[in-house]
C-alpha cells in the first residue's frame, strides 16, 4: 500500500535547519510516530509531495526551501505597539510583555495566532508575526513506518482515530 489521498501514514522524521548538517529543531521517534489522513492538509503541501507514492519501510531525505514551507522572512510582519494595548483593563500582565514569549492574538476574523515579542521598551512593545520558520531551508530525513486506509469515520472528520482496529500495511 503506498502514501495517497485518504491514507493513515505513520511516520518518524528529524528536522533540521538547512542540511543534515544543521540544528536539529524537532524529532519524532518511532517508537511514538506521527500518524495523519494523508493529502487532508496535515502537512506542508511540498512535504506531501514528497512522500506521496512511498510504502512501509521506504526511507525519505530532503530539504524544502522557505518558499516552500513557510516563506521568506516578512519584515513588514514586525509592528510596534503601544503597550497599553496589551495592559489595559483585563489585558496580560506586564510580566507576561518578555522578549521570547509569545503573545495570543486574533484576526478581525476572530482566528487565532501568535505573535513573538522581540522587543520591549517602557512604552512600545514590538511584536514579530512571522513562522518561527519563516526565511528557513528545512532538512528532513525519515522512514514510512505504516500505511492503511482510513476508515470511513477518519475520512469524514479529517482526523485519524487515536485507537483502532486497522492494521497497518
């Protein structure tokens, strides 16, 4: 059975920055795998493009590009802030206002997202929107550790069951 739309995929992987060479940023074991419903949008589109048509056991390498991940790094995705936006009335704590955290925010939309603060001064606090992986070639190196088809239930909710009977091939 091979890796295509409406598939459960189980697979390991290291990620690393640039080349097998870079910082290792995430591992997933294969004693815990990742498992998702193949060609769903549980992955990066390129990522799939690059397993799609591999079988249990078939070994992966290779590096995606920012422009195919993540994108390039976005300097008008920075913005400075007055600070009272964030400590008004029921806003965070200023302890919470650290360079390196995160900050929860939300489209007009009402979608949430992050945003990473990189600077903090008495009165403004600057406030980065970018991927932490934006602007960054990604390495990856993995093994295919099953393939199955999804059950019907798994193909109409998008989401692979946390416990099932299927076996995979």
């Amino acid at each position: 059975m091979i890796v295509e739309k409406n598939k459960v995929v189980s697979f390991s992987y290291e990620l690393k920055l640039q080349n097998d060479k870079g910082e290792s940023i995430q591992q997933v074991k294969k004693s815990k795998p990742l498992k998702i419903l193949f060609g769903r949008g549980n992955l990066l589109e390129h990522f799939e493009e690059n397993i799609a048509g591999l079988k249990k056991g078939d070994e992966f390498e290779f590096v995606l590009k920012s422009e195919k991940s993540y994108g390039p790094y976005n300097k008008d995705a920075v913005a400075e802030y007055d600070k009272t936006i964030f400590t008004g009335e029921g806003g965070m704590d200023e302890d919470q206002l650290e360079v390196g955290n995160f900050i929860p925010m939300e489209t007009e939309d009402g979608t949430p997202f992050n945003g990473k603060v990189i600077a903090v001064s008495k009165d403004k606090i600057t406030i980065d929107f970018n991927h932490p992986l934006a602007g960054k070639d990604l390495f990856f190196k993995g093994q295919i550790l099953g393939v199955r088809d999804a059950t019907p239930q798994e193909i109409e909710t998008g989401k692979v069951a946390t416990r099932t009977k299927h076996a995979e091939k």
